[in-house]
C-alpha cells in the first residue's frame, strides 16, 4: 500500500478510482468521479481527500490541489464511450483495485461529508458502514455496470440495495443510470433517505422526507456533457451540508450543473463567480 508523507486534515473524502478515458485519436484523459467531483468540492471551499487505485506512473496533475491517496496500485480503470448506430455503447477495458474499509487513512475517516463515488465496482461493500459520524453520500452509477470479457459495459442492478441503500443519507444517480425504469426509481426512493435523480438537461427530481418536487436547470449551450453528474453531485452534497434543505441543496446544484456544459472537460467544474451568483439564488 501506498503511504502519504504528510496527511491534512480534510472534510470532503472521496472513494473511487480516477479513470483514464481514451478518446477518438487515441489519447486520453483524466476522468471519473473522483476527478469531477473532487475539484468540485475544491472549488467550494472543501479540503478534500481522494481515495483511488490506480497505475503509479498515473499523470494526475490536473488533481494538484487535492490530496489523492492511491491506496492500492495496480490498473488504471479505462474507459472508453463509442457512437454506434444504436446510439452510444461503452467499454471498460481495465478496472482499478477495490477499495475497502482498512484502505482509507485513520486521519480521514472523521471526514464531515464522505461520497462512494464507484466507476467501476470496485467499492466494497464495508464502506457503507464505515462512516458512522459523517454524511453519508453516493454516486452508485459504477455499481450498476456488468462489464463483459471484451469490456462492454451494460445495467445491473445493485447488488445488495436492500440493505446498503437505506445506509445512505444521500444518493445522487441518473435517470438513465437506472435505465429509464420508473419502477426502478420508486424502489430506489423507497429505499433512500434522500434520493436525487438526474434527467440531464431537463434538471433533477428529489424524494425527501415523503415529498417529490422537480427542478428544472437553466437552458445552456451545452459543448461538453462529460462529468455533468459528479459535478451536480457534489454540489449538492456541498450544499445540503450547509443547509440542511434538499429543496435549496436541488436549486443550487441543478444551476452549477447546467453552467458546466458550457466548458469543455476538467474545465467544467464551477467557478467561484458562479458559485457565488448560485447562492445568491438559493438564498
């Protein structure tokens, strides 16, 4: 394993392996949840920790202002997003390492927020327990792929949901994430505590506390979609934090989401003005 020299203090820790997304001319970019939402919550103001398995020599430079902790080095998890005449398929061609319990810094764990932010299954079960003292928050969309021999990625339900759902205090997932399956939502609400389904440009619906209300997002030019989510995710699991409010905590990620479209990539995630005018809103 892994050690890191000096550790900070944190409150933001994120679990889930950086992903390497290879594009048409056959590069690649830093990407996954850890990426996206990790610069997120930076930018909000969290000091964050990042927990990842990866490849030693991973260039993570993007990721500078976080400290990222590669707990377990092994794969850089690969992703890969090709356009067919069906529409969109993905590919998973290598999976980092899971993560577990005993993987995560003894000076981490008291973290005042925690989001499972899994690409790829590789969260173990254990974690959902592990954070008895802080907010519990999730992205499962890396625990709803089955990934194939040749890599196709295609829908599984998730494992366990029964019992690991109602651990949460946050969920956070799209509308196609689960497929489109109303039935899948309503269970997936039933279970929750909080749970946030995203429709992409049509915003977000909310189940809290027994009530459902919808959102709409801000119409945008949208150039780049990639890491819309994580970055709508961590938004609100910043600002639900703060607030206590799902409804206010709905406002202010559905605006920072819309306004990251705009911006390719990495670029994406929000900048303090907008940030700022985002409260502004909400208050």
């Amino acid at each position: 394993m892994s050690k890191l020299t000096t550790l900070k203090p944190i409150d933001y820790l994120l679990i889930g392996n950086i992903t390497a997304d290879l594009q048409d001319d056959g590069s690649s970019k830093l990407g996954g949840t850890a990426s996206f939402s990790g610069l997120t919550s930076r930018h909000l103001g969290h000091v964050v920790g990042v927990v990842s398995s990866h490849a030693e020599d991973s260039d993570i430079t993007s990721l500078v202002s976080l400290q990222v902790h590669n707990a377990r080095p092994g794969p850089t998890t690969c992703f890969q997003n090709i356009t067919t005449a069906h529409g969109r398929q993905q590919y998973c061609y290598q999976q980092g390492l899971v993560l577990r319990a005993e993987d995560i810094p003894s000076e981490w764990r008291d973290a005042q927020i925690v989001h499972l932010g899994p690409v790829a299954n590789e969260i173990d079960p254990g974690l959902f327990d592990a954070f008895p003292e802080s907010l519990l928050c999730c992205t499962p969309q890396g625990l709803l792929r089955q990934i194939a021999a040749d890599g196709m990625v295609s829908f599984r339900d998730l494992d366990r949901k029964e019992d690991l759902l109602p651990k949460t205090d946050v969920v956070v997932l799209s509308l196609e994430d689960l497929q489109g399956d109303e039935h899948l939502v309503s269970e997936y609400a039933r279970l929750c505590k909080l749970l946030v389904v995203t429709e992409n440009k049509d915003g977000a619906r909310v189940y809290w506390n027994g009530e459902y209300r919808h959102f709409h997002a801000p119409l945008r030019e949208s150039v780049d979609e990639t890491g819309a989510g994580d970055i709508f995710a961590a938004c609100f699991f910043h600002h639900f934090n703060e607030v206590g409010d799902a409804w206010e905590a709905a406002r202010f990620a559905v605006e920072l989401a819309a306004n990251s479209v705009t911006r390719f990539y990495l670029e994406s995630v929000p900048t303090s003005e907008e940030i700022e005018q985002a409260k502004k809103r909400v208050n």
